[in-house]
C-alpha cells in the first residue's frame, strides 16, 4: 500500500535531550528495505505560490495560502504493508521528533 509521508515543520518540538537519528541513515535504512520510494526536500514556504479560481477567475498569490505554524518541508513516498508498518517508518524519522509527520494513504478508486 503506498502512503504519502508529509515532513512538516511546528512550534512543538521534543524535548528529549537525546541525540535524533540521523536523516541519512533513515534514509538508507528505509530505501534499502524498499519502504521509500522517494523523497525531497521543499524550498522554503516564501518559494511557495498558492493557485485559485473563483468565479472563472485566476488567483496567484505568493506564499502559502494559510497563516499557519506548520509547514510542510519535504515528503517521502512510502510503500508499506499496512497502516502499522508506515507509522513505524514515521516514528523513526527524525523530524517526528523536532516537528511532525503526516501519513497519508494514497485514495483507491477502483474500490
């Protein structure tokens, strides 16, 4: 099952004085068990652009559309048999510490 994993930045981060993994060797572990199928860095929010239309009408504004905390600085395809499986992957990724991550099932339409 493939899960879209967002890595998110907020303003409530661990407090736990040890040390977080480290991103490369989560990133090895997780490509050589064939749990991530890709992943990036974003460019920072600022970079953004936040496309509309209302009203037959086209509205670019720059930045994210919402004033929020939280911001979302990269993503991670996952393949993983299950919920269970992509909550461990999450756990194990160092910004679950230092901000917050988002798993997602991708929809299936053939159901």
């Amino acid at each position: 099952m493939k899960y879209m994993m967002f890595v998110c930045v907020d303003g409530d981060p661990d407090t736990d004085p040890a040390p977080e993994p480290d991103i490369d060797e989560w990133v090895a572990t997780n490509d050589a068990k064939g749990r991530r199928l890709r992943g990036h860095v974003l460019a920072p929010a600022d970079a953004a652009t936040t496309v509309r239309v209302r009203n037959g009408q086209l509205l670019v504004s720059d930045g994210p559309f919402t004033e929020t905390k939280e911001l979302i600085v990269g993503f991670d395809l996952l393949e993983c048999a299950d919920l269970d499986e992509a909550i461990e992957v999450a756990r194990t990724h160092p910004m679950a510490r230092g901000g917050r991550i988002e798993i997602r099932p991708f929809a299936d339409f053939e159901q």
